[in-house]
C-alpha cells in the first residue's frame, strides 16, 4: 500500500485532524458528502471530536479538485470577532465582509505565484479583474501580502511584486464587495476553475470562550444575504455543535440561502474508518478490528464508547494498537490484557451541569432521569475529578449537606453500618446509568476501605 | 471512490442517491434543489398562475408583500420576464434592484443614495438589454446612439470598456449574464455577427466623460429608456430588504431603508416610472401607519398560498424537470399516496420555498432506499421529521 506520509505508530497518536499529514490517505467521506460539495453554502454542525477539521481539510485537498485539476479555489476564512456592543451592526457587517475580501485576495495571491505560466496566458479582461481585485482586497497592502511574498516561489513573488503596484487601465469604480466578488469568480473562469469555496473551521476556542459574541457576530454575518446569492462564491463553515439552534434565527438560514447539515456517523463508516487506518499505520491490504483484539465484548464497547463520534472510537482504539505493536503481537490483544487497558484508559468524561447531561467517550448521556441524590453525588464527584473521596464525605458533606464531617460521638455522627447500604445503592445508580460495563466500573472506581473516585481524561 | 460526473443534472461533483434516483426517472435535473428564486434559471418554465401577478402587472406603483419564502422573488422574476415577451420595445424596461446594503457604509440611505444605486443598476440592466436586442441600438441615430452610450458611461460601476472587453473576446454573451441573477436575464441571445455590429457601433459612439450630478443622470437614464428606444414604462423591481440582520431582524428598519422612495413614487408614476416594491409581509402595518397616504395611493397585494396551488407549483416543477414523463409524483409514489402534493402542502406553512423543502426531503428519503424505490407513507413521515427540525421560525403553523 502506498502511503503519502508514512504514519507508523503516531495513527492513534494525535487525533487532530490538524495535524494528521497523511489524513488524506484514511479519510472515509460522511453520508452528508455529496451536500457538501458544489456550489452551495452549507454549515456543517458537529460535536468535538466528529470530524469537522478532517472534513475541511478533505474538501480542501481532495474535493476541489476534478481529475486532479483544482476546480475551486479555496480561501480559508476565520472571523475577526467584534464584541456584541459594537457600534451597530451594519458596521459589523461591513468589518467582516472586509475580512472575506482579505481572505480572498491572499488565496488569489498565493494561487497567481503558485500559477506564474498560467496568469500570463489569460485573457487581459481577466487579468485585469484579478489584478483590480488583489489591489482593493485590503486596505493595508503591505501588512496583508508582506507575510505571503516570503513564502512563495521567486517567480511568484517577483509577479506579485508587479501585480500589486502595477496601474490598471480602464479599472471599475465601484466598490461594492459583493460585486468585488463576482469579479474576482469571473476572472478565475480562464484558470478552469469553477469559483470559490470559503471554507471556515477552527471556532470552537470561541464557541467555548464566549459563545454569545460568537453568535452575534456569526448571526450578523449569516444573515447578510448577498454574499450567500452569489453564482461561483459558497461558504463552508464547520461550526460547533452547540452554535446550531442560535444560528437558525440568521437570514441566511431561516431563508435556507445556506444548508445545514449534521455530521453524522452511521457504524459502518466507523468501523471502515479505523480499519482503513489500522491497515495504513501496519502496512496491511486489509487488517480489521478483529485481528487487533479478539475480546469478546471489544466491539461492543467500542460501538457504546465511540458513539458516532470518530475521534472517540479512535481514542479507544488507541491503547490496545500501541499494546499490539510494542508487543510485536502476531495475534488479536486477549481478553485478559484489554480489560486491563480500557481501565488504565477508560474513556473520556464531561459533565455538562447546564444541560444535565454528561457525554462519556462519544455518547452523550441524559442525567435527567437521575434521581438528586445519584446526581448531586455525581456533581460532586466531578467537581474532584480523580481525587479520592471518603464514604464519609459522600454521606455527610453530599447526602447530609453538613458542611463538615462529624466524629464519633457528635451529635450528627452516623454509623457507616447505618448509611452503607444507602450509599452503595447511589453508586451502583450512577454507575448504571454512566459505565459503559457497570459490572466492570473504569469511570467510578472503588479504592476499597478508602472511598472511590471518578476518574476523568479531557 | 467517487464517482463525477458533469452531468446537469448534479448541482455538485458527488453523486447522491437523490440524483440516481431522479435520473433513474428521466429527470433532466433536480427541480427542487434552487430555493432562491433569483438562481433559478429555469424559473419561468415552472411559474404558475398566481393572482397578484394582475396586482403588480400594469402601469401603476404596486406593493406585493409576503413572508420570507413567500414567493416575492418569484413574482418579481414573473414581472421581469413579461416584459421581456417579444423582441421589441412595446413592453415597460424593467429594473430589478435589490437593496444594496454592502454599497452604503455606515448609514441609512438618503434619496441620492438610492438614485445612485438605481442608476447603477439602471445601466447594467440597459446594458445586458442592448448586448441582447442590438437592433434597439443600431436601428438609433448617431446623436441618439450618443446619449444611449453617455448614459452607460456616466452609470455603469467602471468604464464601458472594462464590460464590452469580455464580450468582445468571447464573442458571446455569456460573461455578461453571468453578472447577473439567471432568473433576471432576457431571454434568447442575438447571432454572434449582430452581437459583434453591435459592440463596433458602440464603441465607435462617442461618449462623455463630464458627468453630472445624480438628479441629471437620472433623467438622462429615462430621457434614453423613454425618448430615445420608446420604451413605454420603467418598472423598478424593487426586493431584498430583510437581505440583512438589521433589517431582517427589525421590520421597523426595512421601512427605513425604503422610505426615501416612497415620496417619489407618485412623481414617478406621472413620469411612467412605476415602483414595484416586493416587500417583507412584516412591514406591511408600519408602512401603513407610517406613510398612510403614499401606501394608500399605491396598490399593495398580499401573496397568498393555499395547498392547492402549492401542491400546482410541484406537479409544474415535476413536469417540467421530466420533460412532461410526470404529471405529478403521484406515479412515482406507491397506490396508497393518492395526491401526494397536497398531502405535503397540507402540513406545512403555506409558503413555495417550503414546499421545494419538504418534496426535496421526502425524495431524498425515498431515494435512500435505492434508485428504483417508490415514495411511501413512511418517506413522508420520515421526511416531515426531518423537515421538523429545519422549519424556520416563521414557516411554524
């Protein structure tokens, strides 16, 4: 099999689409793939770890293209974010419709020093919007393109040099960018490229650092019609899941000039999707989930752990891969070690006391039907993420409410013989209800004649 | 891994099991993909009847009011596409024009404002319109064929030259109409040696390059439209005012951004330039409240559905994309689905762009289940779930 990055043991590694040079290689594209294509403006909703990154890269490096010819030129576009009290929103508006003719003159940019030959042989209407274009793209020339003239080849720079100073003769007057930008898709057409996707990613820092400002300033942006009815011109953008219901009020949306999709993961997929990178990490034609493990119940924990979100179903593969090949194994990992192997990396846990709900590995799990005690000791729990805490704390302090833990003869004292029996029914409850294998805890561990603890990885 | 295909029918470059299905019909492309009117290049090959078109068709100011996805795109196509039956100049010249929010900066539009953006749109429109009937220009005589290009030059968003330059090297038309929205373009484009006539004469027309403030220009443009090619009447298409947060989220703006216009309404109208607003249906009791005697004066409609006519716009939509196979979905659905258009159009606002959303979402269900399945019960229930969770706020009953 021939790989364009050799990815050994780093596959399970890093799970970040990011960084993951040889993606391309295992990508196994979502149901939702062929809505994300073309020429349509969609914003794709997901949750960490379901493959929004991954997704952007695949049309980035493999969708914009037909027959190994670019057919989209891609601009990478992240808001600049102003705060909710901004002067008024047609202000805004214009600040980040600004920012999208940025985005799209520093691609057009890199795409003329990448394609010297090519720019000098269409036709000079063409040429003459791309050049107009770059020139009014922005309005600092130097601080936006000096960055980019490092990078690329010399004959690219030495064009762009003369691109962004050189007269034009005949230039258009108006400025209006959305009209810039139907300019520029027209002056691409000799290249044999179709337009431009604006693909967005990467927003989550802001979707958790201050999720109004976010949806402010993506509502105001969704909501601007024009930049959405353009022939040639689509946005991509691959948002947190969270940011969906609050976005359904923009224009854009509720007047469908954008789709809305949801990455979602059917098993299959899942299963194809580690296999294929199972095969590429241990240069196999073929190597499925069987051959790695042959534990009865691997499959289906990592079915119940993995949820539909890649990431998670890869993060559990993640322990029993590297056991396999520091072990040089030329059999499936048994039983025996790989109960030991999800204790030791027992899948990850958020609780989410907002919404009530808690997601362990990639299945989001309802509290709503816990009862407040199983629940306020869940609470607790978590806010002493792998601690130890004492029977007598989760009775006095969490049951009790004391604020403080009494000693033998206090007038609160209670025997453990009196409230044991209690207790173990809550933590039976609360493992029920958040284990994936109740029978056999790796979150809420038992550290007996000490207390238990709930161990989390983020 | 992929299959591409360039085929029309594929408005992207991955097959979907809806676009197997649809060919597997005989569909020649998917009716129900294009949700914005405007984009819609087939548009007037399935708009049906509808009565308000006699409300806004006529010499007379008019509003049309709808909710989003009321249909209000569609009708200005309608109007648009009526004046261009024929190849003379016996119809009124028609200026879609769509509030240009991203053109003004930081401000609410003054009169000039608008007159600027107008005129801006009035020259793209006169220019696409001649580069279409060349025979308009070239029947002029030289004086009149100077005003013609004067006009052009005094409005158009750069120099003639910067538009024709496409035209000449491709020798066609096409880079021209893809400036503007494929359901706003005349129909039938002129032979490339009459294109080509008509691009030497203009450019050998002697222009100006004095030009005069708003006001002149925008007698100039309908001196020229009116006087100089006999055109009967100017109809401003006037759309687009919730195009943006502000004015989407707050009726009360839109009202604002349009009010400039409303005094100049009458005045136009005595001028034979009538204003044909399609407006959100929000706006409708500011406006009158606001400027009771400029609505009064005006002849508003409201664009109203009923499941009827919405279950006509998919059967329409069907039998054009099948090139007249269906008649309906009926034969493509199993027997218990009788009427399958108006069951949909049954459950949802009464609103096309809805409508285009469900049939697409009960398609798309059905298709899942391979190239040959039928259109069940449970496609439909599947689908209306699934349409549930995209309905927009107003589309809720």
């Amino acid at each position: 099999m021939e790989l364009s990055t050799p990815i050994g043991s780093q596959a399970f590694e890093l799970l970040n689409a990011e960084n993951e040079s040889w993606l391309a290689d295992c990508f196994i594209p979502p149901s939702e793939m062929g809505a994300l294509v073309g020429d349509r403006s969609v914003l794709v909703f997901g949750q960490p770890g379901s493959g929004k990154t991954a997704l952007a890269r695949a049309l980035r490096e493999r969708y914009a293209f037909t027959n190994d010819r670019l057919t989209w030129l891609v601009v990478d576009w992240r808001p600049r974010l102003l705060p909710v009290a901004s002067p008024s929103t047609t202000s805004l508006t214009h600040h980040h419709v600004a920012s999208v003719l940025e985005a799209c003159g520093l691609a057009l940019a890199e795409y003329l020093a990448h394609h010297v030959e090519a720019y000098l042989q269409i036709p000079d209407w063409a040429k003459k919007r791309l050049v107009w274009f770059l020139q009014h793209s922005a309005s600092e020339i130097s601080d936006v393109f000096g960055p980019l003239l490092e990078e690329v080849p010399p004959e690219g720079r030495t064009l762009l040099d003369q691109l962004l100073v050189e007269p034009i003769k005949d230039p258009p007057h108006a400025q209006a960018p959305d009209w810039m930008l139907s300019e520029l898709v027209k002056g691409l057409k000799p290249f044999g490229l179709e337009g431009i996707w604006v693909l967005c990613d990467g927003l989550k820092s802001w979707a958790q650092a201050d999720p109004e400002r976010l949806n402010h300033n993506l509502t105001v942006i969704l909501s601007t019609l024009s930049l959405f009815e353009r022939s040639g011109l689509a946005f991509k953008m691959f948002l947190p899941a969270e940011l969906e219901n609050p976005l359904r009020r923009s224009g854009g949306v509720a007047r469908r000039r954008l789709d809305v999709r949801h990455l979602n993961w059917n098993k299959q997929n899942l299963w194809q999707l580690v296999e294929i990178r199972l095969s590429l990490a241990l240069r196999k034609d073929e190597f499925h989930l069987a051959d790695l493990c042959n534990a009865p119940g691997w499959v289906k924990w990592l079915e119940w752990v993995g949820g539909n979100v890649p990431r998670e179903w890869l993060d559990q593969v993640q322990p029993v891969y590297r056991y396999y090949i520091e072990n040089r194994l030329e059999r499936p990992v048994d039983e025996k070690t790989w109960r030991r192997l999800r204790r030791e990396r027992p899948p990850r846990f958020w609780m989410d006391e907002h919404g009530r709900k808690a997601t362990v590995g990639g299945r989001e799990i309802d509290l709503g039907e816990l009862s407040s005690d199983v629940y306020k000791m869940l609470r607790y729990l978590y806010q002493h993420s792998n601690e130890l805490v004492t029977r007598e704390e989760l009775h006095f302090l969490v049951q009790r409410e004391l604020g403080f833990i009494p000693r033998l003869g206090d007038r609160l004292y209670e025997s453990p013989k009196d409230y044991g029996g209690a207790l173990d029914t809550r933590i039976y409850r609360l493992r029920q209800a958040i284990e994936p294998d109740p029978a056999e805890p790796v979150l809420v561990r038992t550290l007996r004649g000490y207390g238990i603890k709930l161990v989390c990885r983020w | 891994m992929f299959q591409v295909s360039n085929a029309e029918i594929i408005s992207s470059s991955v097959s979907t099991p809806l676009q197997e299905w649809l060919e597997a019909r005989g569909f020649q492309f998917n009716p129900f993909t294009i949700l914005e009117a405007s984009a819609d290049p087939r548009l007037q090959r399935y708009l049906i009847g509808h009565e308000a078109f006699s409300a806004v068709w006529g010499n007379w100011p008019a509003f049309a009011f709808a909710p989003a996805g009321g249909g209000k795109t569609a009708l200005r196509a309608w109007v648009f596409q009526a004046c261009w039956v024929g190849q003379e100049t016996n119809r009124p010249f028609p200026i879609p024009y769509s509030v240009p929010y991203l053109q003004w900066e930081y401000a609410l539009p003054s009169i000039d404002d608008h007159l600027n953006a107008l005129l801006l749109e009035g020259a793209r429109y006169l220019l696409l319109a001649l580069a279409h009937r060349p025979h308009w220009f070239l029947r002029l005589d030289d004086n009149s064929r100077r005003l013609v290009r004067t006009v052009l030059e005094w409005n158009l968003p750069g120099p003639l030259n910067f538009f024709l330059e496409p035209l000449r090297e491709s020798r066609s038309l096409h880079l021209l109409r893809a400036d503007f929205p494929p359901a706003f373009l005349p129909p039938q484009v002129p032979e490339e040696a009459e294109l080509i006539a008509f691009l030497n004469v203009l450019e050998e027309t002697e222009g100006t390059n004095i030009v005069p403030g708003v006001l002149e220009r925008w007698d100039g443009l309908i001196e020229v439209l009116h006087e100089v090619l006999s055109l009967p009447a100017t109809y401003i298409l006037l759309d687009g005012l919730d195009a943006v947060w502000e004015t989407s989220s707050d009726p009360q703006m839109a009202v604002e951004y349009l009010s400039p216009l409303l005094p100049l309404a009458r005045s136009w109208a005595a001028r034979r330039i009538y204003l044909k607003a399609f407006l959100p249906a929000e706006t409708r009791p500011i406006l009158e409240k606001r400027a009771p005697s400029a609505f009064q004066s005006i002849q508003s409609v409201l664009l109203e559905w009923n499941p009827a006519l919405l279950a006509e716009v998919v059967r329409r939509r069907v039998y054009v994309a099948s090139n007249g196979a269906y008649g309906s979905l009926e034969p493509l659905a199993t027997p218990n689905l009788r009427d399958i258009e108006t069951i949909l159009a049954r459950q949802i606002s009464p609103l096309p762009r809805e409508m285009l959303v469900l049939t697409h979402d009960v398609l798309a269900t059905c298709a899942q289940r391979g190239p040959e399945a039928r259109i069940t019960s449970e496609d439909v229930k599947t689908a209306l779930h699934k349409y549930e969770d995209s309905r927009p706020e107003f589309a809720k009953i």
